[in-house]
C-alpha cells in the first residue's frame, strides 16, 4: 500500500483486512515492527487527535515521528501557485512538501478545504497537487473532501459494538454549529457506512445536501455491499429504526464560500442539537457517534454526550489502533 486516501479505494475485503490487523495489534502489540521508521507530519490546518495518535501510533510500533506546522518557528509557506513571493513567506510549499518528505519513510499530510470553489475542493486538487510532490508512502489525513483515518476508526469501533452491517440503519445528521465546517467528514461517512452495506439516512436541512457527486459514489458503493443511501429533511422519518445516529455539521452547500448566505440559512437551525428525543422511535441501543471535536450543548446535548450512547471516545482511541494497522502495512507489508 503506497497511498491511503479513500476509504473507496480498497475493498471491503482488503479493509477488513486492515481491520483484523488493527485488532491484532491492540492484542498483541508489536513494539518493534517499525524500528528505524520515521514518520514526517505536515499539518496545515489544526489538529488534537489525528496530531497525537499519528505520533503515538508510530512509538508504539517501534518508529518515530516529526512534525511540522505553520504555528511553529518554521519560515512562512506560501502555498499559492505561480505567484512572486515579495511578501512575507520566504518557502513555497512546492520546496517544503518534498524536504519534510525526505526526511521520513511515510508522510502525512492534513490540508482542510478553503471553501472557495465546490468543484476544485470534491476533487480534492489542492491535496492531489501535495501528493504529487512526496515520493514516500503518503496518508491523507483530513484534506478538502476525504478523512479516510476517521472513518477506519469508526468502521472498527462499530464491528466492535456488533452494529449491524446488512439491515443497520445509519444515520448521518447534520447538526447546528455557529461556522460553516468543511465537507470532509460527512463526505467520507456516507461513502464509509454505505461500503459497511448499512442503510445510509443523510438527514439535513435544506440548503445542506451533500454534493450529488459524493452521494451518487456512495449510492454505487452501498449497491456493492447491499446497502442504500437516501437524504431527507425530515428528522421523525429519518430517526425511526436508526442503530447509529452520526452527528456533524458542515458547511451550505447551497452557498458554499457564500458565508453570508450561509449563515443566514445557518441561524435559523439552532435546534438541529442532537438530545434524547432524537433517539425515542431509535433502536433502544441506538448509538451516538461523533468525530470530535464536538461542541457541547450545540452540536449535542451534554446528557447524550456523557450518556451511555455516546462512543465518542471509542471512536478516537481507535483512530490510533487503525493508523497502526495502516502504517504497518504501508512500511512493513
Ligand atoms: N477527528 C479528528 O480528526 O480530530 P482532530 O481534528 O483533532 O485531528
């Protein structure tokens, strides 16, 4: 494996390849498998989880890692093409992507979408541009429309909890949050919970529906696993039955790079807050899911939140156990 990018470019057999891998190393961890190996970091947009499980991951497999951030002492990157660096930054990051790259055998890269063309950011062309330039073994680790380590993670942490593939209803809403958030994690949910086979329910307001090019990929990748995939703006419709309930918020679609006109659609939703009368026609043992980080009492209600529901933070420990899984098959074969 030289790529980890989308979920949808591998099999479902081959991710529950990587699956049984992850479980095996939280079991029986492998302390030198990756002895030697050094893991270069590059994070242009800002990070609690992906930052620390990516390092953890690599010292728990016996390898290291750096990291490199904007925030810190480095020169300032520019990261326009074709422009005449008289200002501030003294690196381009044309130079700096190969450089970090050099320095380690696997790369990662988070670049988050700047929201300004809908069309450049589903065919992620920033982050295609930076993997052009790394000649390593490269993982996506957020970009504009992909985060392929998060839903890994969540895939595992649902096997865990026997959430059923066929027949489990999985439904993604979305929720209230006061920014427009980028499409990344709603676009790789649905494309993730449809490849697991389950009925995918996006529950959104008007205005927010995923881009017909994402859910016309999920619809093909959920009819290959024996799922389905619907959108709707009805919550009572949508929650009946629901074994997972996946809160997010994401940016208008309908004006995207508009902020005005996204948050004018925006301040009318304050009550799309995830509370325990979402969960009433659920399944009893209906789930919570979140990516984190989530915003309490906006996003979720802090009972549901701190309730027995909520498996929020299975989902994160199991970032670490399934960026395992990916570096040890990327590094080790
Ligand atoms: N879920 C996730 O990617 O978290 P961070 O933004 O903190 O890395």
């Amino acid at each position: 494996m030289n790529r980890f990018n989308d979920l949808a470019d591998f099999s479902v057999a081959e991710i529950d390849s990587l699956l049984e891998l992850a479980q095996r190393l939280e079991r029986e961890p492998e302390p030198r498998a990756l002895e030697g190996k050094v893991m270069s970091l590059l994070f242009l947009s800002p990070s609690l989880r992906t930052l620390a499980s990516f390092q953890a991951a690599m010292q728990r497999l016996g390898g290291g890692s750096f990291v490199i951030s904007p925030d810190m002492s480095i020169h300032g990157i520019e990261t326009r093409p074709g422009i005449v660096m008289d200002g501030v930054a003294a690196e381009h990051i044309r130079e700096a992507v190969p450089v970090i790259a050099s320095y380690g055998d696997v790369m990662g890269i988070r670049a988050f979408a700047e929201r300004r063309s809908l069309e450049t950011e589903i065919a992620d062309k920033e982050f295609e541009e930076l993997a052009d330039l790394v000649d390593t073994p490269l993982i996506n680790m957020e970009s504009a429309i992909q985060h392929p380590c998060q839903s890994l993670a969540d895939w595992k942490t649902m096997d865990e909890l026997e959430i059923p593939r066929t027949g489990g209803r999985f439904v993604l809403s979305w929720a209230y949050h006061p920014r427009p958030l980028p499409l990344a994690v709603p676009a790789a949910t649905v494309k993730m919970a449809a490849m697991r086979g389950m009925d995918v329910v996006v529950l959104r307001p008007e205005g927010f529906e995923l881009p017909e090019p994402i859910m016309a990929q999920a619809r093909t990748l959920a009819q290959t696993s024996g799922g389905s995939v619907s959108e709707t703006a009805e919550r009572s419709e949508a929650l009946q039955g629901a074994h997972v309930i996946y809160a997010k918020s994401w940016t208008s679609t309908q004006h995207y790079g508009n902020r005005a006109g996204d948050q004018a659609l925006r301040e009318e939703l304050v009550d799309w807050c995830v509370d325990e009368p979402w969960f009433e026609t659920a399944q009893a043992d209906c789930r919570f899911m979140h990516c984190l980080p989530v915003r309490r009492g906006v996003v979720v209600a802090d009972r549901v939140l701190d309730g027995p529901r909520s498996v929020v933070l299975a989902e994160a420990r199991n970032r670490m156990y399934a960026q395992m899984a990916v570096l040890h098959r990327m590094l080790k074969g």
